[in-house]
C-alpha cells in the first residue's frame, strides 16, 4: 500500500474512531447578559475574536466581505481590509501576530498581519471554509458538515476529522468556531443555539439557548441569525452576536434554572 493510501486510511480511521463511544450527558447552560455592546448593523458577522484585549471582526457576502479591528465599547471599526468582491469571507482566528480568515467557497484562506490587517499569506483549504478556531497548536476547521477538519498550519494539510455527535446523532451545519478552556463553542447554523464540542472525541457536552437574546419576532427583515463566538479568559466571558445584527452581548454563562431565566428578559 502506497504511502498516500495509508494517508487516506489513517483519516478515515481517526475520524470514525472520534465518533465512536456511548453519548456523555449534555449540559444545558443558561446566562446572564453582563453588557451589551454597539455593533455595525450593516455588518454580515461571520467571525468575532479576541487578540491581546483587541476585537477582531470578519464579515461576508460578495463584495461586502471584510475583516475589522474593532473597538469593543463604541463598535466604531477601526481597522479595515476589504476582500476582492469574488471572495466571500468566513470564520476567523488570531495566530500569533497573524490573523487567519476562511472564505466560503473559494477553498482560500487568507493570512493578514494582525498590527496592520495586510495579507501575507494564503493556502489551499479541502473544500468549504465556515468556521475556524486552533488549540494552540493546530487549526481547527468547519465546513458545515457534522465533522471538524483539523489542520498543521506549518504544512497547511489536515491530520485528521472529528465527527460531531450530539446525543449520538451527527451534528451537521458546525459554522463560527471559538476554543475555550472547558471546549470548542459553534455556532449552529439556521438556529440560535449554541453547542460546546469536546475536541478530542467530537462529542457535544453542552447547550446554550439564545433565542431570547434578541427575538426573531423584534428583528428587521435585514437581520439574519446569531453568529460570532468570542471568549475572552481574563473575564471568562463569551462575547456574541449576529449577522446584521445591532448589539453585541457579553455573556456569563450559569446553570439553567428558573430564576436566571427570568433575570435575563
């Protein structure tokens, strides 16, 4: 067998073997809004992340994808590149004094200067790019479908896939990405709802429900849904928000009870 055979095996291999396993239970969290933020309503949000204190900000659409430095209290862009009008820009996440940004469907990702937002890089990505996020060490990749591509960044090829379970189940439409400490937070897609992934074995471990953050029935036609993860460890906070959305919210994340819930209406 060929070297690039046993390639293809091993990832075939490493991806089953992450799903296998009997469902862990799955916590439902709940929270509290600690502040609420102005952000650009015009702003198609698909990647939100935090660098030394500085918030970062990538955006889609044909000829409206960009990516931002933006100042959290006033949501006033500080910092701005725009992508050519083929591209249409996707998930985001710091690397070093780098920044690293998907595009959909293009298979690029782009790698700009984090002081200066200047593009000095790009590679080759395996099919679609939607959200990405790393554990220090490798990149961590969706593309929409239940599983995460893990990605060496020094030779920009995968190492492996995770499939996501929830309950058992395959989780499909994994979209914005953001690693934590207790495990990786996504956005799922078409919906308000959080899940957090253990990165090791792809199983879900828990819940976040924000469709009362903002409901759909008081947003306008031009607001989509929530995407754009961000957790910042000096405060242990998660900072959200959503595609054309006006606010962007700070979130304590609590055990689910009765009390809380109403606290947060």
């Amino acid at each position: 067998m060929t070297r690039g055979w046993w390639l293809v095996l091993a990832l075939v291999v490493g991806g089953c073997e992450a799903g296998r396993g009997d469902a862990p239970p799955v916590v439902a969290f709940d929270y509290r809004v600690v502040a609420r933020f102005a952000h650009d309503p015009g702003a198609f949000t698909q990647g939100l992340a935090f660098a030394d204190g500085a918030l970062f900000e990538g955006t889609g659409e044909y000829g409206g994808s960009s990516l931002r430095r933006v100042a959290l209290a006033t949501g006033r862009v500080l910092q701005r590149h725009d992508l050519p009008e083929r591209l249409f820009g996707e998930g985001i996440t710091p690397w070093g004094d780098r920044i690293v940004q998907l595009t959909w469907r293009a298979r690029v990702g782009l790698i700009y200067d984090r002081a200066t937002l200047t593009p000095v890089d790009r590679f080759t990505l395996p099919g679609e790019g939607w959200g990405i996020t790393h554990d220090g060490r490798d990149w961590i990749i969706s593309d929409g479908s239940a599983y995460l591509s893990v990605m060496d960044p020094e030779r920009r090829v995968i190492r492996r896939r995770v499939l996501v379970r929830e309950r058992g189940r395959p989780l499909r439409w994994l979209n914005e990405l953001e690693y934590t400490p207790t495990g990786i937070w996504a956005n799922v897609w078409r919906s308000d709802r959080l899940v957090r992934i253990d990165p090791a074995s792809g199983a879900v471990t828990a819940t976040l429900d924000l469709s009362a953050l903002w409901p759909r029935a008081q947003r306008p036609p031009e607001a989509d849904v929530l995407n754009g993860i961000a957790y910042a460890p000096e405060q242990d906070l998660l900072y959200v928000t959503g595609k054309r959305w006006p606010w962007l919210y700070a979130l304590e994340l609590v055990a689910a009870s009765a009390s809380t819930a109403s606290q947060r209406k």
